[in-house]
C-alpha cells in the first residue's frame, strides 16, 4: 500500500494558546505574577497591585507582608515603558505608607528612580508623577535624602517644578523641600536655578503647592547668597503681592517669615527701604487683618529688629509708635507679638528713649500681671530690654514726689503699679526665659537704692535662691547679675548668707559655661566686702577654686583675680596663711589668728572649726581677741555638723591684750617722733613677749613649754596672742602688727621659715629729709632697733 498523501488544504497545528483573562482574588497570587516571564501577565499584575493598594494602608501593609515590594522595585528599572509605568503607579501608591517607606529605605531603589526622571526621549507625565511621589515618601529620612543628593536628584527634580502637571509639581517640590532641610543641599539651590520656579509655583492655583513653595523659601532665604538670587527676582515684591491680597491669608504667616529673612539680609534690607518697602510694611500692620496675621506680622519685625542696621531704619519708620497703639489691642497674641518687637527694638538706647516719652512703659508694667503666660513673658522680656543700661527707665520711670520735711522722693512706675512684687514672684515661674528677664529687672531697678530696699522687702534675696541651682545658663547669668547689684548693700549681704546663697554661689565657680563663671567671681568680689561672707565662702572652698583657676593659663582671668583678691582682702587669717604677708593696708581686727603656712589647695580651717579641735600636738594658733562684746556675738554663733547642731564654742577674753592696747595708746600716741613711737612699741612687745633673747641663748628661750602649757590649761589648740608671756619671732612680729593697726601705725608683716617672722616699717632717711626707707624692726635680741632692709643684720634678723 502506498503512502496517503497529505492534503494540502490542511492548517498546521499552532504552538501558541490566545491570551487567557486573569482574574484573582487572592492579594498572595497577584503578586506571584509578579515574577512571570510574560510582560502583559507583569502590567496587569501591577494594575491590580495599584487599585488594591490604593484602597487603603492596610492593603498596602498587607502588599509588604506577601513580598510585593521586591519584584515592583525591580520592575521600575524595565525597558518596556508601559509596564515600567505600572511598577511605578503601584510602587509610588504603597509609598505613602509609613511601613512601607521604612522599607524601601533599606533598598537601593533611589538610583533607578532617578534615571527614570532623567529620561528625556518621550517623558512620561504618569511615570514622573508616581517617581516623585516615591522620592517624596523616602526624603522624609535623612539617609535618602543625602543617598538622592549624592546621585545627582536636585537637579531633574528642579526641572519638574516647570512641569505642566500639578501633581508632578507637588511630589517634585515636597521633595525638594525635605532636601534643603539638610545645609548642603540648601547651599546650592540657587545654583540650580530653583527660585524662579520657586517662586512661579508661590501663585499656583492649587494651595496646596502654594504653600509648599513658601515654606521652601522660608528655609532657604536664611542663606545669604540665596536671599542675593532672591532679590534679583524680585521676590520680595512678589511676597508682599501676597501679603496684600486679603484673600491670601492663610498663606501670610509663612510670607511673613520670608520677609523677616530678607530684613536680616543687610543688602535685601537696602533694597526694601529703597523700595519702600519698609513702609508697606508698616501699612501691612496697621492696617485691618486677623489676629493671629497680625501677631505674625509683628513676630517678623520683632526678629528683624534684632539686628542694629534694622532697628535704625525702623526707628526712622516711627515704629515705636505703631507698637505702643498694639499694645492697647485686646488680643492677648498681638500683645505679646508687640513685646517681643518692643524687647528687640529696646536693644536701640533712642528706642529707650522714645517709648519712654510715649508712655509706654507703665502700659507693659500692667501686662506683668495678665492671666496670659506668654503675654506675662513676653512683658518682661520687654521690660528687662527697657531697663538695661538705662537708669531713666530702671529707676525713675514715674514722678518724683515731694513730701513736706523730706527731700524728692524718685517712684518708679514698676513699683508703684507693684511690678517688683510680681517680678519677685516671677523668679518662681516655670519659663525659664521668663526668670531670666525678671531678674534681669530686678537688677536693673535695683540700682537705685530705695527700689533695692522695696526689692529686697519682698523677700527678693529668698526668691533668687531657687534660679541660682538652675542649670539653664541664661537664668544663671540674670540671677547671679542680679546678686552683683543686690549684695552691694550690707544687709541684703547678711541676708543671702542666712538663705545659704553663698554656697550655691561658690559651686558656680565650677560652672564650664565661662560667662556664668565669670558673673559668678564678680558676685563673689561684691559679696567678700565684709568678712563674715568671705569667710564663709572660703569655708565653702571658693579659695581653693580661685586659686586652682589662677593657675590655670586658659582659664584665669581678671576677674577670678579679682575675686580672690577680694576674699583674701576681707579674710587677713586666711591671706596670711596662703601667702605669709600681710600690707600696711591689711588691718588686722578683732577674730583674726595666725594658722601657720599652709600649702597651696590647702583649706584653712575657721576659727570656730580650730575651737572644736580636740587637744593635739602640733602648733597652737593664735588668736586676735581685742573686744569683748564681738566675743560674746561670736558665743551665738552655730554651725551644722550633720543633722543636729553643734553646741556653742566659747572664746576666752583676752584681758592681757586689751590692757596692751590700752597701755601702748597712752604712752606711745603721745611721742611726736614717729621713729621714736615704733621704737618704744618695739620695746613694749619686747616686755610683754618675755624680754630680750640673745641670739646664741636662743636654744635656751622656753616658748614651745609655755605655749604647750596654756593649750593644757585652756584644752583649745587657740591660743590668746596676749596669754603669751614667752614668745619668739613671729609672736611678737603678730603683738607688733596688732598693736600698730591699733594705734594707727603703718607696719607690715611678713613670715619666714622656722618660725621667723617681722614686721617692715617705712621712714624718711635722717641723713636725707626727702626720701624714705624700710627697716625690719627688732624684737628679739636689741628690741626697737630699726634694721635697714636688705642689709646683713637685717637678713641675719630675718633666717637663721
């Protein structure tokens, strides 16, 4: 049989089936085909993605968990355009998500998505817009933000901004708006040429692109070279165009903060006053409009008139007279918007001057006692700024009355509208800057001595007490300025002692903020004026901080010097210790007592804490007890050992030393020759101090027994300088001294090794009339003797 032949009217068999419909509805199986080899299996896939996710973030979420992010990151990079499209409809969709944009951080997907944007053959509006809003979601994090700079985003994204579409406008511009919140990309906007789209997009007819543009101006404008592009496109006409239109104000608030931006520009500032700008502003102000545009509208020129150049111009501008009739307004935000322009243009003194002569100040004084707190701040913000370095304004901000048989009495209007008892209670406010500034005030007013004491009635020096443990710098600063001004009267002095500010003043000094530090050794210089203080911040240990300060390079300075000087000066005890020598001018007084050298870091002890000593045997110390009546004080006095108090300590009166006192008055005030009047006080210290001792019997000289025995008699480690009827060099040279300082008599002393110590007098040369010389005064081997200085008796006199 043969073969059939084979009809040749017969169709071949196909190899392909017709596009089957896909139709599911499970989520999971969708984005399995995610990952077919088929591209219209793909684009269909990422069409029923993006109406899926677009329904809600739990679709979305839900797209994350089954896996759907990977294959559509992958998909955006395609070379067909359409189903690169889709990927991006989907993805830029499920980005709005918060979970999924922590995501797609962690993937390398910025690159791919900003290829796409730098497509130029064909652009593709649809793939633009989800682009963007995919760059938009993933710039809200810093590290995409710098991850889009580094590939080069700016650039595409600034073209976009002059894209026909508002939804690629909106995506492009928020993007770019979260980039320059970082400084490098802000720096180089202006470059790219951003601000004229920029500012084309400010009159979009969509509010919220308007927006976005402002707010992008108003980060970007703090830029000086930025504000230079800006002014050369008349940005700020275009501005105030806004400010203008009525309809617009939702839009003033940020328009105001790029107008506050120019005013600090100095060559923008030029250019508006030019312009007339300055004045449009003030129109702007005055001129009907809501409360809360008004309140921005005096916030912008309060933070421009923070610089000089611009307070000058306003000044010109008579804008104090436009704040003082804001101040009358009822709205609670205007008013404390118009305090806060009155503080910044008070830093002006013509300012000062001007709202003074207006009457203005008894009107922010009120607003000290309103129920708003950020009115009451934003008042005594402006009154601090009124009263610094203003005497007028501090001090005599009222009228002076006169009262029959008195002379004009100066009332400050602060205090009679009782502000000082409303500043004193501000100290206590929760505001930091709002204590600041109140004792700012108080300072200020305090300089005048009959507001001090009303100041300090109302128990201001209690009150200061609290800020002083603050650890804001600022109310350090204020409050211890305040101390400085305060402490320069005695009783206030007293006062802080017994409220224990002393001691918070001292930790100061260890503050690391140098300006706190500085104000804290100038309250200390102030508070060391008497002596109680300044041994009680010694005991503190200010001594030793000042001292480790001074030798400090870096850190010592005029004023730690100065405050170390000053607790030296007002504790003589103390300076003889440190440093073994004690000027002419050093008087010593009643309670003064010589501890020994002590070495440097070293604290010296009060006397009240050597009383307390039990018996021991190292060298006693000696006492200066000249009246009776400050011992019997002393007898009060209590210090705090751990929870209880401490019994009194009581000081033995010397009676020897006061019949001393008495003896050397009568007899040696009556010589007229003043050679004659150290010769004979040389020779009475000699008496009382056990005799002349010759130099090679020195050995033999009984002191150390004597002193050991009134120790043992009296069981204290002091020892009454005038119980010692046996003493050597530096007793005497102490009795000297003392003695001297008594009567009036200039002398010094200076202490030396082993026990060696003299006393240095200054007299005219008897050969020589007309100048004069120092001689160390013998008061051990030839008693009243007077030993030129520098010559080798006198050193023979001085070492052994």
């Amino acid at each position: 049989m043969g073969k059939k032949a084979k009809k040749e009217n017969e169709s071949p068999c196909k190899e392909t089936f017709d596009p089957p419909p896909i139709e599911s509805k499970d989520p999971a199986t969708v984005v399995l085909l995610l990952s077919s080899p088929e591209e219209d299996v793909q684009m269909k896939a990422c069409e029923a993605i993006y109406k899926f996710a677009e329904k809600g973030d739990e679709n979305k979420v839900s797209l994350l968990g089954l896996g759907a992010l990977d294959p559509l990151c992958q998909l955006i990079s395609h070379s067909n355009k359409l189903l690169r499209r889709n990927a991006l409809t989907a993805l830029g969709t499920m980005a709005n998500n918060a979970d999924v944009h922590s995501v797609m951080k962690k993937v390398d997907i910025i690159p791919s998505i900003i290829e796409i944007l730098l497509l130029e053959e064909d652009p593709d509006i649809v793939a633009y817009e989800f682009a963007t809003m995919c760059l938009a979601a993933l710039s809200v994090n810093i590290l995409c933000r710098v991850q889009i700079y580094d590939n080069k985003g700016l650039p595409p994204l600034i073209q976009l901004l002059s894209s026909p579409d508002p939804d690629v406008n909106k995506f492009s511009l928020e993007t770019i708006f979260n980039l320059v919140q970082d400084y490098p990309c802000r720096m180089v906007l202006h470059e790219l040429g951003a601000i004229p789209p920029i500012l084309d997009l400010v009159r979009s007819d969509f509010p919220v692109i308007q927006l976005l543009a402002l707010k992008t101006l108003v980060n970007i404008t703090t830029d000086k070279h930025t504000c230079a592009t800006f002014r050369e496109e008349q940005g700020f006409e275009k501005i105030m165009d806004i400010l203008n239109d009525k309809e617009l104000n939702d839009l003033h608030h940020e328009a105001l903060q790029i107008v506050s931006n120019c005013l600090r520009d100095s060559e923008c500032l030029n250019m508006i006053q030019k312009g007339g700008g300055l004045t449009r502003l003030m129109e702007f102000i005055l001129s009907p409009t809501l409360p809360e545009t008004l309140s921005d509208a005096v916030n912008c020129i309060a933070r421009a008139a923070e610089r000089s150049e611009v307070r000058t111009l306003l000044h010109v501008q008579e804008l104090e007279k436009a704040l003082v009739e804001l101040l009358t307004l009822e709205d609670s935000s205007v008013k404390a918007a118009t305090c806060h322009a009155v503080a910044s243009m008070s830093l002006s003194q013509a300012s000062k001057d001007t709202f003074r002569d207006m009457d203005s100040i008894p009107v922010v004084v009120e607003l000290l006692q309103s129920e708003c707190l950020m009115l009451r701040g934003a008042a005594t913000k402006a009154l601090s700024n009124l009263t610094h370095s203003s005497q007028l304004n501090a001090c005599t901000l009222g009228f002076t009355v006169n009262i029959p048989s008195m002379s004009a009495v100066p009332f400050s209007v602060v205090h009679q509208a009782g502000g000082h008892e409303v500043l004193v209670q501000m100290l206590g406010d929760r505001c930091a800057e709002t204590v600041a500034h109140a004792a700012a005030t108080l300072g200020n007013m305090a300089g005048q001595e009959t507001l001090r004491c009303s100041i300090l009635a109302q128990g201001a020096m209690q009150a200061l007490m609290e800020p002083l443990k603050s650890t804001n710098t600022q109310i350090l600063i204020s409050t211890v300025q305040c101390l400085v001004v305060m402490a320069g009267d005695v009783d206030a002095r007293a006062e802080l002692r017994r409220a224990g500010g002393l001691q918070l003043l001292v930790k100061l000094l260890h503050s690391t903020q140098r300006e706190v530090f500085h104000n804290a050794c100038l309250a200390v210089s102030v508070c060391a004026r008497d002596e109680p203080s300044a041994v009680q911040m010694c005991k503190f240990g200010a001594l030793e901080r000042l001292l480790e300060i001074n030798q400090s390079v870096n850190r010592c300075s005029s004023l730690s010097m100065l405050a170390t000087s000053s607790l030296l000066n007002s504790n003589l005890s103390v300076k003889y210790s440190l440093t073994g020598q004690l000027a002419p001018t050093d008087i010593i007084r009643d309670g003064f007592y010589d501890a020994g050298q002590v070495r440097a870091g070293e604290r010296v002890l009060t006397l009240v804490e050597f009383c307390k000593q039990p018996v021991n045997a190292r060298r006693p110390i000696i006492a200066v007890i000249l009246s009776t009546d400050k011992s019997k004080k002393k007898e009060t006095d209590k210090v705090k050992e751990g929870p209880e108090k401490e019994k009194a300590w009581r000081m033995t009166d010397d009676a020897s030393l006061q019949l001393l006192v008495k003896e050397a008055t009568e007899s040696i005030l009556q010589l007229d020759d003043e050679r004659e009047q150290y010769t004979a006080l040389a020779r009475l210290v000699s008496r009382a101090m056990g005799g002349v001792v010759q130099v090679e019997k020195l050995h033999e000289f009984p002191w150390e027994l004597h002193l050991s025995e009134i120790k043992f008699k009296l069981q204290s480690n002091v020892v009454p300088i005038g119980m010692i009827s046996a003493g050597i060099y530096y007793h005497r040279a102490l009795l000297f001294k003392c003695l001297s300082d008594r009567m009036g008599l200039s002398c010094t002393l200076v202490r030396g090794d082993y026990s060696r110590a003299w006393n240095e007098v200054t007299l005219f040369r008897q050969d020589c009339p007309s100048h004069i010389c120092r001689f160390v005064v013998d008061l051990m081997h030839q008693p009243g003797n007077l030993l030129k200085a520098n010559t080798p008796a006198a050193v023979r006199y001085q070492t052994i």
